[in-house]
C-alpha cells in the first residue's frame, strides 16, 4: 500500500488500539503449522482465504455477517493487518453505502496491500532531523496533532509512553517499526489458532489442513461422476499431472463432495441457433440502448426496463453489444462481452414478478427468444456474467490529451476526444432518435456525477446549446463538455471524472463498459419499452439467475445431505452454477475449479468458496471459455466443509 498524506497517525492509532489479545513483543511469529499443513504447502489463494476469514472472524461470529459501518470496516482491516487512512476508508465506504460483505472484504484487501517494514521507515524518516533513527517527542506530538489525520492529545501519550520505544525524550522509530511488523504478525497468529482451537470455526478455514484426515495417496483425484464423465476427459485429467491445490483438496476430511465434468467443442458457440421469425419485417419494432458499468469494487451495474405489450402476441427479443466506432488496428473489447436479457412478467404489483424467459438462444453477438407473451407489464433485466467484463489489471501510462488551446487562446477538443464523446452520446441516447431527452441526459448525470438535472437547469441548458425540439443535439452535448473545461480554465480534472465513470481510460479506451442496443419486435401490436433504473445487476436478477438453472440445468445432490444441490446450467456460451441449501443452517462450499482446462470464471479464482445461508439458493460462478476457438471443459468440485 502507498503511504500518502499523515501516514504515521494511521500506523500508530493500529499500534495502541485494541485489536487483539496478542501484545508487543520482540519475538518474531508466524501462523502455525500442522504436519500435514507441512506435507501439502498451501497456495497462495489458499493462505489469503485464510487469512481473510481469520481478520473478519476476529471481528465477526460470521462471514455471513455484514459490515454496516466505517468503524467496523476500519477494525477488520486493522486486523487484516491494513494500516488504512480515512481517505482508503472513504474510497470503500460511500455515502451510498450500506453494507458490505465477506467477499467485498476480500476484494478490498486484494487492493490494499499490507505496509512493508520499509515503507514504514521511509514514513517515520521524514520526522527524522537528525537522521539518527529518533524523532524527538515535540515533533512527533506536533505531526501528528496538527497535520493530516490528527491523533488526539490521549493517543500520542499512549505512544510516548510505550518504554520499549521511547526514552530520554525521544522515540526510537527503527524499533517501533520492527515491533509494528511483529504485532500484526502475533495478531494474525493469534486468530488462526483460535480457529485452530474451536472445532467448529476450524471448519470454516478456506484451505487449511484438519487433523485427522485420512492419509490418501497424493496421486489420487476425486472422480468425476460416470454418468456424464467422457473416457476422454479422465484422460485429460490424469495427464495433468501434479497439480499442488487439487492434490491438497483430496486429501482434505470435507464432509461431502460432488464434481460436475463438461466438454464443450471448439466453435461450438458460433453454430446459428438463433433465427428470426418468418415475415419480421411485417412485425412491429422498438429499439433500447443501454449499458453495463464496471464499478471499482468490481461490481456491475446497468439499465434496467420497462415493457408493455397490449395484446397476446409472439415477440422476438434480442441483446447485442453495441457497435460504436472503432478505432483501426485497437481491438474492441466490449464487444466481446456476453450479454443475456431476462423477461419477468408483473403480477399485480412491481415486488412480485415471474420469471417468464432469458434470451439463451445465440447467433454470434447476438442473443435472442422467440416466445408468445400475453398482454400485460414486463420487466427487462439485462445480464452479463462477468468473465470478460472485468478491471483490467494492466495499467495505462499514456495520458490522452483532451483539449488544447489555438494560438489566439481560445479552448477546443482534441479530435479523440470529440469521437470519444460522440460515442458517449450514442449510448446514452437510449432511443436512438439522434437528440438527448431530459430524461435520457439525467441518466449521464446520475452516473457522473451522483445528481439529476431538474426542469429549471434544463431549461438554461436549452437557452444556450444546441438542441431541436426541446432536445440537446449532439453538437449541444459537445459544447456542454467544452464549457466544462472553459469553466476550469482548459484543467480536465472533471472531464477525467466523466470519462472514467463511463467506463474509459486514460487512453480512451472502453474497458471497464459494455453498450449494448434491445431489439424487441411484436406480430400483432406495438410494444412499448423505458429504461426506469440503474442499478446493480442483483437482486431480481440474482433470484431470476436461480430460477432459470433451478429449472433447465442437471442438479447433484450431495451424497449424504439430500438438503444441499448443486444445480449446473449448460449453453453454448457459458456454464451457470447455483447452490440450494434447503437446511435450516448455513453451509459453506468450496470450490476447486484447477482442473478446468481453458476456462475462466466470473470470481477470478480457480479455488474459493461461498457460504450459502439456510433455505436459500445462490449464483456460485458464472465459466466460459478463453478462447473460443479451442475446446473447453469445465471440471469442477463441490465440496461441504461446514
């Protein structure tokens, strides 16, 4: 993590505060280890599951349990052995924040890294005058009472008053920092073993080795069931040879296991299975666009709608990415992404919707249903799995450049910019008609800047830019972001805020959003279609997701708990799991997906796992193929380990 602003508050407030009942010692710890953990090394993945879930059951009796405020999200972290600033805590922790939840918690301490033993001591040297390793005591009380996050007057004395590192006035930062490095090592010690001790929270551990188990020879793989295993595939897999995670799962005492094995074929998702209806073009036709938004904790959100159909009538829906301009020789990666469409009927009122259809059928981009639909109010839920609509973990050097200045002084846009924020108006012009709609443009706003546009700025709006039937024209929309830059003096701060919001970076790249354009076209009336939200691709859908798989995929029962299933979903594109706890307890599943062979899943994990609570279902992982060019198969284990 970058140490930045008053970063020595943040570090001592972690030292003094109550975290743990481990205390300051020169003796340096490490999480223990069992024999068998010694046989069969953890991976990394492993270690980290563990110890996250360590840091949020110190907090928590239960990963089930939500964090509901920054103070609790600033002690797990602390815990975690984070040294977080109010700055990081505000990053994760929005006024529009509610709650967040075990894997946000995970997520979170993959981007922020634990503080080195050298970043602390180039913190604590900027104090040092001398260069001598001290700081004298009214430095350190002038810092860190009157800069940056200020500790109060009671904090620094409990820091002054430490005997191990404070002596003749001065304090001794070199052996503070060591015994900083010591305690979250004690303290992270202290929680594993605590979960070492309790047999039941033991069962919780992600990837820890419970004694006990029985010794297996390390060779041996779980098999798959026979019933859809190929004689191909146990090929395949007993020549993967030694896969360290795989072996570790089999030798783990789980309580129960079952294994789902796939093969699909190379191409197999460009076989036309979707086709129009004879006479479409007799038929009845509106369009939608709309998008799906990366957020920064990996979140998706979109557009969510509203149809009508006024009489009984075969309908034909269709999703697509949207086809903007693409600059020559640079890949589109949007265009890529998978999108899905699901049809819930409104039945009585917008809480209780059914679900009627999800468009599964694919002809290229283009996913489709044909179906007959009675009359009545519909809602349209768009969907993508998340396997390639994710953050990109390469970052972009290159800057570019937005606006410059003629040699008279006056302000323009860059040619790239200017077709950067054509296509921005042609995603957010939802109905296509060429002009923004209030409506429309308060979309932009509220995903920009957090604020709808009301009637009274609207109208200035329409006094001086463009726009033609009490519309803003393409032309307006550029001249509203010129005056954007004008009013900062040429300064694109908040144009970068605009840009990145919808999905760019800092090359003008789309990368972090997927346009896509609704076709719904209806034999005997006109159907009628509004965006009404924006919102996070969960809730109806996650229960629509459910359903969906619950209904049309295989489903395995693990052996010897009938109340839990595993419920798979197959098309061409992808491969759907959901788990079914009809218990009255909770449960916890791990999933081991290392022998898959040219997949990738929504989680961006081949070994995690989820806790499902009781009588409940959930969307365990969404898997497609890295390249569809080239057979996949898809061989996972389900594991009961609580």
């Amino acid at each position: 993590m970058v140490i930045r602003e008053r970063p020595r508050s943040v570090q001592l407030r972690m030292a003094i505060s109550p975290r743990s009942d481990a205390t300051f010692s020169s003796q340096k710890s490490t999480p223990s280890e069992s024999p068998r953990t010694k046989k069969f090394p953890l991976t990394e993945e492993e270690i980290f599951y563990m110890n996250c879930r360590a840091a949020y059951l110190t907090v928590f009796k239960s990963s089930l349990e939500n964090i509901i405020s920054k103070d609790q999200l600033y002690l797990a972290l602390q815990h975690a052995g984070r040294n977080p600033s109010q700055k990081t805590i505000n990053k994760y922790w929005t006024p529009q924040t509610a709650k967040l939840n075990f894997d946000d918690f995970c997520i979170i301490l993959r981007k922020e890294k634990p503080t080195s033993k050298a970043e602390l001591l180039k913190s604590f040297k900027q104090l040092d005058v001398n260069d001598d390793g001290y700081i004298l005591h009214t430095d350190l009380y002038k810092f860190l009472t009157k800069r940056g996050e200020k500790m109060t007057r009671e904090e620094v004395n409990a820091v002054i008053n430490l005997a191990d590192v404070n002596a003749d006035g001065k304090f001794d930062y070199i052996k503070f920092c060591k015994l900083y490095m010591t305690t979250n090592e004690q303290c992270l010690k202290t929680t594993l073993e605590k979960l070492e001790v309790d047999s039941k929270l033991m069962r919780h551990q992600f990837g820890n080795h419970i004694e006990g188990s029985p010794e297996r020879d390390p060779s041996q793989v779980p098999k798959p069931s026979p019933k859809i295993i190929r004689k191909t595939d146990q090929e395949t897999f007993s020549n993967k040879g030694d896969t360290r995670s795989s072996l570790l799962s089999a030798t783990r005492k789980f309580k129960t296991s079952v294994s789902f094995t796939i093969t699909m074929g190379a191409n197999g998702n460009r076989n036309s299975k979707l086709t129009e209806p004879n006479l479409i073009k007799d038929w009845q036709h509106v369009q939608s666009k709309g998008c799906f938004f990366l957020e920064e904790d990996g979140e998706i959100i979109s557009h969510q709608y509203r149809m009508q159909i006024a009489q009984r009538s075969m309908v034909y829906l269709t999703i697509k990415p949207l086809n903007l301009n693409q600059v020559e020789g640079k890949p589109s990666p949007w265009l890529s992404v998978d999108t899905a469409l699901y049809i819930l009927k409104e039945n009585e009122s917008q809480a209780n919707l059914q679900l009627v259809c999800f468009t599964e059928l694919r002809n290229r981009e283009v996913f489709g249903w044909t179906g007959e639909l009675g009359p009545g109010i519909y809602w349209l839920i768009p969907s993508t799995t998340g396997c390639r609509l994710r953050k990109k973990i390469k970052p972009v050097t290159d800057e570019a450049q937005l606006v410059y200045r003629d040699e008279t002084g006056e302000l323009f846009l860059t040619k790239e910019f200017k077709s950067t924020l054509s296509d921005i108006f042609e995603v957010i012009d939802l109905d296509g008609n060429g002009l923004l709609s209030l409506e429309e443009y308060n979309f932009f706003e509220l995903r920009t800047s957090g604020e709808k546009c009301d009637e009274d700025a609207w109208a200035v709006c329409r006094e001086n830019f463009d726009t033609k039937r009490n519309e803003l024209t393409r032309q307006g929309f550029m001249d509203l972001n010129l005056m954007e830059a004008n009013d900062r003096e040429g300064d694109p701060c908040d144009l970068w805020v605009t840009l990145h919001s919808m999905g760019y970076n800092k090359a003008l790249e789309l990368t972090e959003a997927c346009p896509f354009v609704i076709d719904i076209y209806a034999e005997k009336c006109k159907p009628k279609i509004k965006a009404v939200h924006m919102e996070a691709c969960s809730g109806q859908l996650e229960k629509a997701i459910c359903k969906s798989v619950l209904s049309n995929g295989d489903a395995k029962v693990m052996d010897g708990y009938e109340n839990i299933i595993v419920h798979t979903y197959s098309c061409d594109t992808w491969i759907t799991s959901v788990i079914e706890n009809k218990s009255d307890e909770k449960v916890i599943i791990h999933i081991n997906n290392e022998l898959s062979k040219n997949c990738v899943n929504n989680r961006g994990l081949n070994i995690f796992a989820v806790e499902v609570g009781p009588k409940s279902t959930m969307v365990c992982q969404h898997v497609m193929p890295l390249n569809e060019r080239q057979e996949w198969i898809y061989y996972c284990i389900y594991s009961l380990i609580s």
